[in-house]
C-alpha cells in the first residue's frame, strides 16, 4: 500500500528498522573484523571510485588482510542509473561473491541495495522494484556500508533512489524505492574519511542533511518518535556546517556533521520526507545535477510554501538555528527560520537558483554528459516554461511528495518550482 493510501484510513504509523552501526573516528579500521564476523569470504565492492583519495585501496587491503577476497565496481554514477546496478550485479554474479561492501556516499549505498535485492531475486532488473516493499524475497547479501560524505543517511535508511533510463529519453525518470529487505547489515561512519569531501561537496551535502532534518519534522506523517532527532539533527548542522565547509580537517565540526546526518536519516526513515526531496529528484532525472545541491536551492522555497501550516513548527526550527525566538509570535518565528536558512545557504557557497548551475558551479556537475538523449540536448538549465512543467509533473508523481504537510497540486507547486529555476531569493525574505 502507498503512503497516500496509509495516511487517510489509517492512524498507524510503521517504525523501519536501522542496522547496527560504528560511528567515529577510525571506525572504518574495523571493516575486517566485522566482515569476518558477518561471514563474507568473497566481496564486492562498489563505489564510484573516489577519485584522489586512497580510501577503497585501504578498506579493500584491509579486507585481503583478513583473509577476504574482493572484486570491484567502481563505477557508479552520481544519481545512480539502473545498468550501474545492472553491471554490478553482474559482476557479483560471475565472480561467486557473497556480500557487498559500498564505499562512498549515498550513490554507492543506494547503488548497492538495488544490487542486493537485485541479486536476491536472481538479477531481476532493479527497475522492477520501485515503490515500497516491492521485493519478494526478504533475505538478501549482507552489505556494510562505509560512508564518506556526511550527508546521505541512506547507510541507515530503508530507501534506496535509481535514475531509470529506459523510460522516454525526453521524460527520464528518478525513482524512490522503500524497502525494508534494502536495509545495510552494518553502518560505518567515520568522519576521518570526510577530510578528503571537497568544500562545494561538503556545502551541498550539508544541505541534504538539513532536507532530511526538516522534512519529518514537519511532514504531515507527524510521527513523533522522529521529531527529537529531526530537531536535533538541525541543531548540529546548524552549528557545525561552516566550519566542516571552510576548515575541513577540523574534526568537531566533521564529527558535528557525521552525527547531524546519521540521526536525520533515522528521522525520515519513519517520518518521511516531501517536496524538497522530490523537487530534487525531479531536478537531477532531467540534468543529472547533485541531489545535495538541489535540495540546498529547494529548501528555502519548500520552507516558505510550506510555513503556513506549520508555524509552530518552523518556530522550533529557528531556535535549533540559533535564532533568538523570545519576543516573536510564531510566524516572525518560522520567518526568521527562513532567513537563517538562506544565510546559511550564502555562507557556504551553494548557487541560489538552477539557472545559476553551470558545468563549472560544482566538483560533481555532469551536465550534458548523462546516459539519455535528454542531457545531450539539454546541456543547460533552462528554467523555461517546458522545463517547469516537466519538473512539476515529475514531482507530483514522486513517492515523497504524499508526505509534505502543505496539500501538493499542479496549481500550487508548479510556481515553487518556477522559483526554484529562476526566483530571487530575496524574494522570500520581503
């Protein structure tokens, strides 16, 4: 059953389960004491590569070391296609592998569990599970995840997001699968491993973490076991994101973020998320632009066209940013909350509007260079009136979307978007 149906009939919330995890610094040492707990003899590892760095060389000799071998994929894409899934799986498939180990951020994790459920349903395409708990076979290889970035979550989540590229090539499509057979068997998150994020990277990843914080915290599922770390995940990211941007190898700040975004993600594993999310999903199906970023140029216009049935809660959100409440009713409040947002956003260096992205704006920019006819004819953002209406229409159909508190219609999100591509901030704030 899907979200939008869950929510009218019924008052029942579900609570999704997160694996178990090692989280601080030098954390990712233990890899091969724990796969060897875990059983792996023969591993895959998937990442993108992480070019500049050593870090899958270290983890895989680590593994070797321990007496397991390893095989690996290193190339998933920024918003992970479907045949990076696809060749992967393959690959485990030929070698005789038995569990999977993703390096990364949240492509390589959520590249990974579309293997895995891939491979337990003997390498159905990934493309058939879209949606929420569409697996058939609950058991599936165990996977540690070791992240790299402080931003994805998806380490301890049970969503996992796939550009699939068989669809129109002029109507590519980004999809949300829920599923609680997707789920690592071991999260490791080591905030040393972050010192290498470049700054933009950090920046937009940052802003993915604020996305996962604010969007349960408001998102009209209302559940309450995910209101305390939601909150709190704001907090540390309000307090730790500049410093973990601008003075990378400063540990209390990368450590602030490692936390901020690990307990947003057990926020939205059961609080759900909404507009900012499919916004950006929507965003990166048509240009392949990084989901940190979208979210980051989503975020204040998703917060002001949502504010009018939250007050009280974006209220709360000011005080987590530092914003001194004391004599504000709750809309100078929730106001207030907005502005902090933006200023945060202008302090680290994020683009203000998708017309703003160009090939050059950021270290991860594919633009134009993208697997479907789509980014070869667009090689630039637009912002046109076509371009709004089929980013409009991708978000209406976008499993977050039933989650935003604010009703989502053509009508009322189709001028969000129109701001997202070309609005002025400023904009927002008068």
């Amino acid at each position: 059953m899907q979200v939008d149906e869950l929510l009218k009939p019924f008052p029942i919330k579900e609570f999704h389960p997160f694996p178990r995890a090692l989280l601080g610094p030098g954390s990712h040492e233990l890899i091969g004491p724990e796969a060897l707990k875990l059983g792996f003899k023969k591993t895959l590892i998937m990442t993108s590569g992480l070019r500049g760095t050593d870090i899958v060389h270290k983890i895989s000799e680590s593994m070797k070391w321990h007496g397991i071998e390893t095989v690996i994929y290193d190339q998933v894409e920024s918003n992970p296609k479907d045949y990076n899934v696809m060749d992967a799986v393959k690959l485990y498939q030929e070698n005789s592998c038995d569990s999977f180990v993703s390096i990364g951020g949240g492509s390589s994790h959520d590249a990974c569990k579309g293997a895995r459920v891939s491979v337990a349903h003997d390498g159905r395409n990934v493309n058939e599970f879209e949606g929420f708990n569409q697996s058939e076979n609950p058991k599936n290889p165990p996977h540690i995840a070791v992240s790299t970035t402080a931003g994805t979550g998806s380490e301890t989540s049970w969503a996992y997001v796939i550009t699939d590229t068989t669809t129109d090539p002029n109507n590519p499509h980004k999809y949300v699968a829920f599923d609680d057979a997707s789920v690592t068997t071991l999260a490791i998150d080591d905030p040393v491993l972050y010192y290498d994020c470049p700054i933009d990277f950090t920046a937009q990843c940052g802003f993915d973490v604020l996305a996962h914080a604010s969007e349960p915290y408001v998102s009209r599922l209302n559940f309450e076991p995910s209101l305390g770390n939601a909150i709190r995940a704001i907090e540390l990211t309000s307090q730790n994101l500049r410093e973990a941007v601008w003075n990378g190898q400063d540990l209390p700040g990368r450590q602030g973020m490692m936390y901020a975004q690990y307990i947003a993600a057990q926020a939205f594993n059961s609080g759900g998320l909404g507009i900012i999310h499919s916004i950006s999903h929507a965003v990166s199906a048509f240009y392949d632009t990084h989901h940190g970023l979208n979210n980051a140029v989503a975020l204040p216009r998703v917060w002001a066209f949502n504010m009018p049935v939250a007050y009280k809660r974006f209220a709360r959100i000011a005080e987590a940013m530092g914003v001194d409440t004391t004599h504000m009713t709750d809309v100078q409040a929730a106001e207030a909350a907005l502005a902090a947002s933006i200023r945060l956003l202008r302090d680290v260096g994020i683009p203000e509007k998708f017309t703003d992205v160009t090939q050059d704006s950021y270290s991860k920019n594919r633009l134009g260079q993208g697997p479907t006819k789509f980014y070869e004819n667009e090689k630039t953002i637009t912002g046109n009136d076509a371009d709004v209406d089929r980013i409009t229409n991708h978000v209406l159909g976008d499993a977050c979307t039933p989650g935003n508190p604010k009703e989502c219609t053509f009508t009322t999100v189709r001028p969000v978007v129109d701001h997202c591509l070309n609005g002025d901030l400023d904009d927002l704030l008068s």
